[in-house]
C-alpha cells in the first residue's frame, strides 16, 4: 500500500492549502493504481461546497451547525466530483483518492474523517499552521472500518 | 432495459475489478437491486440496515441526482447511465478533547 506523489503535486496542495486558509481545502486525486500501490498523475483542487450552506445542506446537513463550519468541514460538490471524473476517464485516469487541509490541526484524520471515509480511496491531510502549509500525510480506511491505516507518501 | 452503472473506484472490488455493470431495470431502484443482488457485497456499502439508500452515497441518472427526480423510483430509458457517486466529506475536529 503506497501513493506516489510529484514535487509540484505536493507543491500544488500545500499552494491550494494556504490559498484557502482559515478554510477547509479538498481536491481530488487522478492517477493509476496497480493494487494497492497508486501513483498520482493530477492533483485537482476542488470547491469546499461547504462555504454553500444551503446546497451543502441539502446534501449531507452538518451535525452541530453551531460548531462546524468551512474553517473545520469540507464537502465535495458531487456534480463537480462526477464531471472532472468523467473526463478523468476519458484520458484513462481513475480517482485514487481525496485531499483536504486541517487548518491549524495536526495532519491526523478524525473521526468524523473516518465516519465519512470510503474503503480504498487515499486521503490525504495537510496541516497548515498559521496559514503555512506543513505536514501532509496519507490514509487508507481499514477494512473494518474501525481505523485509518497510515500509508507511505513517496516523493 | 438494459442500462449501465457507473462503478466508483472504491466499489470495484467488489464487482471483479469491473468499472461499470449492465443491469435490465425500468427504475433507479430496481436496477440497484439489481447490482446488489448481483454482487451482494455491494449492499453494505450503498444502503443501510433500514434498506435505504446511505445519505454517504448520491446516485445520478446522466447529469440528475435522484433525490431531485423521483428517488429511487425514478424511471430509466435505455440510454441512461447511472453514475454511483460517493459523497467525500471530513474535517478536523471541532475541539482538541475529542478523538
């Protein structure tokens, strides 16, 4: 189980991390995968749809809209999700995975990361601190669902 | 009718690595029955223990999402694909108590 990343893919995450910053990013990750072992060929920023409230509600509402927001939540917009996949594939790419940022909170998944997770997709997390981007790291849902196994990132 | 399902990526493994699935259905219902009957492993996935489809999981006839047509009775032309669209959501945590 591994994910291969290029320089400027990272580059292009933590760019997008601090673009977004005091808020969630989320992207998604196109590329190949031989099994478990994926490589990364794009790295596509994507909307926090959860600077929408009303669309993001209707979709998946917040638990506790009091506490959670775009600075602690991210939810991809499916239409978006569906049209850059569709034409992912035209070009023979699969989606490996997720990206999003933890905005001054470590690059460790939570569990309301697991409790929305999906088997085999990599999540990647980037904290970034004060607005700088710093520590990224990769995570494949177990297959009992009850931990994020944590999986190499290859430069 | 025969219409095709589109299979995300983290769902492949349970229908042999196929990336799409012809089913005979007349409605988004039957042709999810149909699948997960096919490839029961499916279900747990896509619908929970009250049989209804998860609030995780968005299901799109062409470029509709179905809970703004007719949901799971939502009737299919021959042409029509059915994408299966995972709902990606997460954030950190709202205090530094919880897990």
């Amino acid at each position: 189980m591994s994910i291969k990343l290029k320089a400027e893919q990272l580059e292009s995450i933590h760019s997008h991390g601090e673009r977004e910053y005091p808020n969630e990013c989320c992207g998604m990750l196109l590329g190949r995968a031989d099994g478990a072992a994926k490589e990364v060929s794009e790295a596509v920023p994507l909307n926090n749809l959860r600077l929408d409230s009303a669309r993001a509600q209707e979709l998946l509402p917040l638990e506790d809209p009091g506490r959670e927001s775009e600075k602690n939540r991210f939810l991809i917009d499916p239409v978006e999700q569906l049209r850059v996949e569709r034409e992912a594939r035209k070009r023979g790419l699969d989606v490996l995975g997720y990206y999003h940022s933890h905005p001054d909170h470590p690059a460790r998944p939570s569990k309301y990361d697991r409790d929305h997770a999906w088997p085999w997709y990599s999540y990647i997390i980037l904290s970034v601190e004060r607005g700088k981007a710093a520590e990224v790291t990769s995570w494949v849902l177990s297959e009992d669902r009850s931990q994020f196994d944590p999986e190499p990132l290859k430069l | 009718m025969p219409v095709k399902v589109v299979i995300p990526t983290p769902l492949r493994q349970y229908t042999g690595k196929s990336d799409s699935v012809e089913v005979e259905a007349k409605t988004v219902g039957e042709a999810l029955a149909g699948l997960t009957s096919r490839f029961s492993d499916l279900r747990k996935h896509l619908y929970n223990e009250e049989g209804k489809l998860r609030s995780f999981v968005n299901v799109y006839v062409n470029d509709e999402d179905i809970r703004f047509l007719q949901k799971d009775q939502t009737p299919l032309a021959e042409t029509d694909v059915i994408s299966i669209v995972p709902s990606i959501a997460g954030g950190s945590t709202t205090c530094c108590i919880c897990s």
